[in-house]
C-alpha cells in the first residue's frame, strides 16, 4: 500500500524523473557556522588530489575505478536494456545521495531493502542518469535497467566512499584500446555468463541471509 506523499515526499519529487524511469531522493542537509577564529588558522598549502575517473564498459558490463589513470578496483554492474540502453559519453558526477527514496507515478518507496536504487545513488549531469544500488543483486552483470548503472549494494557503497562530486564518468558502448587496457580481452561470453550467474546467486543468497540479521 502506497502511503500519501508527505511534504518531505513532495519536496524530493519536485526532482523530476530519471531517465531511468525513476524519482529521485532527496537527504536533508546540515549546515554549520563557522566560527570568527577560523579567520586565525593558519593556512596550509593544498595537497593535490589524485585525478579520479570511473570508466564503465557497457559491453563488458563492468565498472573501474581510476585514479592518475591508474586502476583502484573493478566492480561488476548491470547496464541499460535493449529497449532503454545506457547512454555513452563523458559525463561527471553532480550529487552523492545515501539512502534514497525510489519515486515512480502511483509509487513511493522507502529508503530499505525494497529500494529499486539500494542504499546509495551517484548522480550524473544528465537529468535522472545515474549509478546506484539495487535490491535485485542477481541482475547485476546483466543488460537490466532503464538506462543508470546498477551494483549490487556492497559494491556501490564501497564506490561511493571513494569518488566525489565532481569526478569523471566515461560510458563507453564498444570495446576499445582503452577498455582492452583496463578490463583486458573480452571474456569468453559463454563461460563468463556461467561464472556470473553461479556468482548472483550466492550473493542475493548472501544479501537475503543479511537482511534477516536487521
């Protein structure tokens, strides 16, 4: 049963809808003052940050996480459906949102394990694109979402502690050098679809067991 939208729920959906056929959340902000002494501190020289970019291959379904064009680690996703394929271009990261709400037309859900966007959503700029959670882990690896990228929970909660507002996103749709260079040779799909399905299983086995213990 849908519960009647609150005026939290109408302020998260003045969002919009995504791409992906979804409403965004919102999460409340904090704000702090900040004290006349902080004018006293004494400025320290910046520490450059390391250049970060996630790079997607959609034909691999396969997410890496870059940092001075080095590879931090390797995360398999679900991409977009032949009837809603993801986008491929240059992209960047313009929201980090923990714990969404998952809006739809007749539909609200919660933040918890029903969540269609799981426990936390990286927001693109394009409207509604975005890389997020889910609560179905067996369609990760998959062509299975309305056009974001999917991890399972774990994963993107790993992911989303280490990237920033900001960082690059490249969607790529055909295998390149660069792909070859970051995922390596395209997997013999037979067996690589053997070994994920064997590996979806025993994770939605795990993520079940998990939601019991909460």
């Amino acid at each position: 049963m849908v519960q009647p939208a609150t005026a939290a729920n109408r302020r998260q959906g003045a969002f919009g809808l995504t791409s992906c056929g979804l409403l965004l959340a919102t999460i409340a902000f904090g704000a702090s003052d900040v004290s006349a002494q902080s004018a006293s501190r004494v400025e320290r020289p910046a520490v450059a940050q390391p250049a970060r970019r996630i790079v997607v291959s959609i034909p691999d379904r396969r997410l890496a996480l870059l940092e001075d064009d080095q590879i931090v680690k390797v995360y398999d996703v679900a991409v977009g459906s032949p009837t809603s394929p993801s986008p491929t271009g240059e992209f960047q990261i313009v929201r980090r949102l923990e714990n969404p709400g998952y809006y739809h037309p007749g539909v609200i859900v919660p933040p918890g394990k029903s969540n269609p966007l799981g426990t936390r959503w990286v927001g693109l700029n394009v409207k509604g694109l975005g890389i997020h959670g889910t609560n179905r882990p067996a369609s990760v690896g998959g062509n299975a979402s309305h056009g974001c990228i999917r991890l399972r929970n774990r994963d993107m909660e790993d992911l989303f502690a280490r990237v920033k507002v900001g960082d690059r996103v490249s969607l790529i749709g055909e295998r390149n050098e660069e792909v070859a260079r970051v995922f390596g040779a395209a997997p013999d799909s037979a067996r690589a679809t053997e070994t994920l399905t064997a590996r979806n299983k025993n994770d939605a086995a795990q993520e079940d067991a998990l939601r019991g213990q909460r």
